[in-house]
C-alpha cells in the first residue's frame, strides 16, 4: 500500500514538472459552464486521440495555488480530496476520457479547473474549463393604475446573477420604458423596468415581460390590461370591451322570453275570442263533457205554483169534509136532542 501511494506522489510530482498545455484539438472540453445556484454542474475533459495515459488529475485553479479535487489511475482507481468530500464526484473514471460532477453549487464553486493527463513519452495535456454561477429570480409583473383612466403604469422586475435584461412587451405597440438597477449584497443585481401603457377601448390587451442571463434561457411572464371602462349618467362603470359576449348573450335571451311572452298573450286573446262567439257557444252546448252531466230539471214556477194552490185547496176540503160515518152520527146525535114534548104537542 505504501508503495502504490509512493507511485501516486512520484507521479503527481511529474505532472507538475513536465506538464504542457494540450492543443487544442487534442482534448475536447467546454470553456464555460453554466450552472445556477443550488443546482448540480458537470465537467468533462476527452483526449480526441488515444495515448498512453498513466494517470488523470483535476484541479481547481486559486488565486495564490492549485488544489487537487480528484485523481484516477491504473494503479489506485478513484481518489477523492478530503476538502471535496461529498461536495465533488468522479462520475466518469477513464484514461480516456473523465468528468466530475459537482453538486450543490456555491459562490466558492465558481472558478477554473484543470483536468490533466498525464501520458508517455508525450508528458502531462492540460485543459482548463471554467464554472460560472448564475441566478435569476423572476419575473416580477405587476400593474398600476395611473391618474387617468385610459392609461396604466407596467412594472416588470428580476433579480439575477450577472445583471438580468428585461423587457416589456405589447402587440401592435411601441413602448416608451425606462430602466433602473442596483446591486444587492449577496452580488446579485435587480433590474426593473417600468412603462405607461394606454389601455384599450375594445379589447383587454396582454402585456408579456421576458428576463434573461447571459447562455441561459429566458422566462417570461404575461398579464392581461382590461379594456377601459367608460362611467354612465348614475355613476356605474360600463365594461366596453371584454364583456361584448355577455351582454349579447343577455339580449338574446331578453328577446327570446318576450317573444314567448307575446306569443303566448296572442294565443290566450284568440282563445278567449273563439270562447265568446255565438257558434263556440253552441258548440259548447253540444259539447259532449256537458251532455255526461245533466242539469236537473225543474218545472216552470208558474206550474209549480197552480199545483201546489189545487193541493192546498183539496187537503182543505178534506179537512173541512168529515167522513160519512162521522155525518151519521152527528145526525143521530143531533135528533137525540130535540126535546120530546114538542113531538107530543105535534099529535
């Protein structure tokens, strides 16, 4: 083990003395890299012919030194720095071809490394390739109402690493926008741009604002400028632009219900003329539904009145005329009375 380690600091002492900067058509590498902060950035270097290569170191270059990160060999395989554990991984471990992988990215990641092969009899081939952080936050779009109803005042806004651009746009509209900046603490710079916009008395109009950094791609954002909204007589605001479909809608359905309305009004005054006409009376009195329920039938009062004076009349007489039976008796009764002295005065 101890002689393996010895290899490794022989070899590592030779880089350093016979390394030479590689063509640079000879290794193939990026010469910046672009990674945003909190994300993970990858480094690769590839040797475009094939040499014999004893050993692959990186490194990162400082302002007053060198620091070996990682090393790969035939000898020792994989050898990590114990100031990057955890923070740098060899992800593609080859004498050909090597690459590290750096995760969590900061402001003290940012900077130059070098990969390093070291072949024979060629010595050590150097290419360096440079991690740069960037940051965007954004954007920010927001809108104000200004002094005058026609016209609203447009903020857009970022915050990035370098300085961010940013720009408002309008269809079929040029703007007039200024911008400001100023840097913050952490290094970062905001940008803001502002424009007043003249609203729209027909349609809503969609402002979108874009914001970028340098190699990375753009955002953008968009929001929609309602149309103006013009006052009526009692004070109540008139949308004239985006509610067209809605008050449309509401005046075809007003016309539809009055037209069923004064349909249904024509219908009840032709019944109602139809019901009133002598030959609908008729019918009427024809009308099966009548016939099925029949009135009752009752004499004239006229009638009514002489029979019921000739009933009243005969149960008088009735009552005035005693039966014969009773006539024979009060007959008798009415000789028995008569004194017999005057029958004898008579003889």
């Amino acid at each position: 083990m101890k002689d393996m380690a010895q290899r490794a600091l022989i070899l590592s002492l030779f880089v350093l003395t016979v390394s030479q900067k590689a063509p640079a058509a000879l290794i193939q590498t990026q010469h910046t890299v672009m990674a945003a902060v909190g994300e993970q950035a990858c480094l690769n270097c590839q040797l475009m012919k094939s040499k014999d290569v004893h050993q692959v170191t990186w490194q990162k270059i400082l302002p007053d030194r060198e620091s070996n990160v990682a090393t790969y060999n035939k000898y020792l395989k994989k050898l990590l720095n114990a100031d990057f554990q955890g923070k740098v991984e060899l992800i593609d471990a080859g004498l050909q071809n090597s690459s590290i992988l750096i995760r969590n990215v900061t402001e003290e990641d940012e900077g130059c490394y070098r990969c390093m092969f070291n072949t024979y009899p060629d010595g050590t081939l150097i290419a360096t390739t440079c991690l740069k952080l960037y940051e965007l936050h954004g954007p920010v779009l927001h809108v104000r109402e200004s002094n005058f109803s026609e016209e609203v005042i447009v903020f857009c806004s970022a915050t990035g690493r370098p300085a961010p651009t940013v720009t408002l746009n309008v269809l079929h509209q040029k703007l007039n926008f200024s911008t400001h900046s100023f840097k913050n603490t952490n290094g970062t710079v905001t940008v803001y741009t502002t424009c007043v916009l003249r609203r729209s008395y027909d349609n809503s109009t969609q402002v979108e604002c874009e914001v970028q950094v340098p190699s990375v791609p753009l955002k953008k954002d968009s929001v929609m400028i309602p149309a103006v909204q013009l006052s009526s007589e009692d004070g109540s605001k008139i949308d004239t632009g985006s509610d067209d479909a809605g008050i449309t809608l509401v005046i075809a359905a007003v016309v539809i219900v009055s037209l069923v309305v004064l349909l249904f009004c024509l219908l009840c005054f032709l019944r109602r003329k139809l019901l009133n006409s002598p030959k609908s009376w008729c019918k009427n009195k024809e009308d099966p539904e009548v016939i099925k329920t029949p009135l009752p039938t009752e004499k004239p009062l006229m009638n009514r009145t002489t029979l019921m004076l000739q009933q009243n009349e005969q149960e008088g007489l009735r009552q005035r005329t005693p039966p014969a039976d009773k006539m024979i008796n009060f007959k008798q009764q009415a000789s028995s009375r008569t004194p017999q002295c005057k029958k004898t005065q008579t003889l």
